[in-house]
C-alpha cells in the first residue's frame, strides 16, 4: 500500500493532481490518499509527478510517498469511517 500526502500552493494545481491520484486509488484524507501498488503504480506515479509536477514545483509545494508493507497495514490504528476501509463487501441474490 502507498500513502501520498500533498500540498500544492496552487489550487489548480492540487486539483488536478488529486484527480490524477483518483486513477490510482481513493481519498483517505483532503490531500491524502491510500493507493493499492504495484511496481507498475509506483513507477507510473513517479514518472508522472517527475514529468508533470517536479519542474513546476515552487517552494511551498510537497509530495510525501509512504509505501506500507502487507504486515506494517495490519498494525495501522482506523477509526471512524477508516475502520470500513478494509471491510468487504458482496451481495446475495
């Protein structure tokens, strides 16, 4: 699992970003969102904040990636609507 917080000063910019992160995964928080990987997601995440987003970076601008492994996932603490998260659900007809 991949954690990617973000901060962008533009709103444009965080916009469109958090749209491009919606491919990949879901919001966990307003600038944080929780992305099943892959080593396929994670080079495809780099490559696209390396060509679109790193050269418009200004000082105030930031992009955190934590990659979680299968057993650290189980020791994460949800509360909330987070405790669901990992719930899953099918239907019965």
């Amino acid at each position: 699992m991949l954690i990617v917080a973000y901060d962008f000063a533009n709103d444009k910019k965080r916009t469109k970003f958090a749209k491009f992160l919606k491919k990949y995964g879901y919001r966990i928080q307003y600038s944080v969102f929780m992305i099943r990987n892959s080593k396929r997601v994670l080079q495809n995440l780099l490559k696209e904040i390396e060509l679109k987003y790193q050269k418009t970076f200004t000082g105030l601008d930031s992009i955190l990636i934590f990659s979680i492994c299968e057993s650290c996932d189980k020791k994460v603490l949800r509360y909330g609507y987070a405790k669901n998260e990992d719930v899953d659900v099918f239907f019965l007809e």
